[in-house]
C-alpha cells in the first residue's frame, strides 16, 4: 500500500508543481537570460512545453477518475497554472510584446 500511495503523491505532485515551475520560468528576467543563449533558450522553451503538456494531461486523467472534492480543486488549479504558463510563453491571445523569435516582425537570436 506504501508504494501506491507514493504513486499517487508524485502524480499529484506532478499536476500541482509543474505549472508554477512554468510560470517561473516565463518571467522577464529568466526569460531576457536565457534569451542570450539560443540553446537554452529553446531548451527552457521546450521545458515548459513538456512541463505543461504532462501536468495537463495527467490532471485531466486524475480529474476524470473520480476524486474527492478538495482534490479535485488541486487538480484543477494545477490544470489552470500550466494552461497560464503557455499563454505566457507562446503570447497567446495578446500583442506580443516580447518580439518572440521566430514572429513575423520579431528581432532574431
């Protein structure tokens, strides 16, 4: 029982972080630092991508199988901080007032 309960905890744990982890590194500062190295510009880019893909669709999986309600709360708002956590990274549904390499109009690396 001890390791299901583990399982279960790093699940979470995975739902919960992984959208915080995005946020933070969508602020300016990380973002204007790593934008200076293209590698790890595009590395910290793909980290978030992965981050948020995975703390999603384990949080729909955990969401849809049938949870308590305060768990589900978590759940959902570890849902919400990944899906903000793209909006901040891709400049979705705003003006892109970044000048993300790779934009129509964009400075370069």
């Amino acid at each position: 029982m001890e390791s299901l309960a583990l399982v279960v905890s790093i699940i979470l744990a995975i739902v919960m972080f992984s959208g915080p982890i995005g946020i933070i590194l969508t602020i300016n500062p990380i973002w204007k630092a790593t934008l200076k190295v293209p590698a790890l510009w595009y590395a910290r880019r793909a980290l978030i991508t992965l981050l948020a893909i995975v703390g999603t669709v384990m949080g729909f999986l955990v969401l849809f199988s049938g949870i308590p309600f305060i768990a589900s709360l978590m759940v959902i708002s570890g849902v919400i901080l990944n899906v903000i956590a793209i909006r901040l990274e891709y400049q979705i549904g705003k003006f892109n007032r970044r000048g993300t390499p790779g934009t129509p109009g964009a400075s370069e690396l």
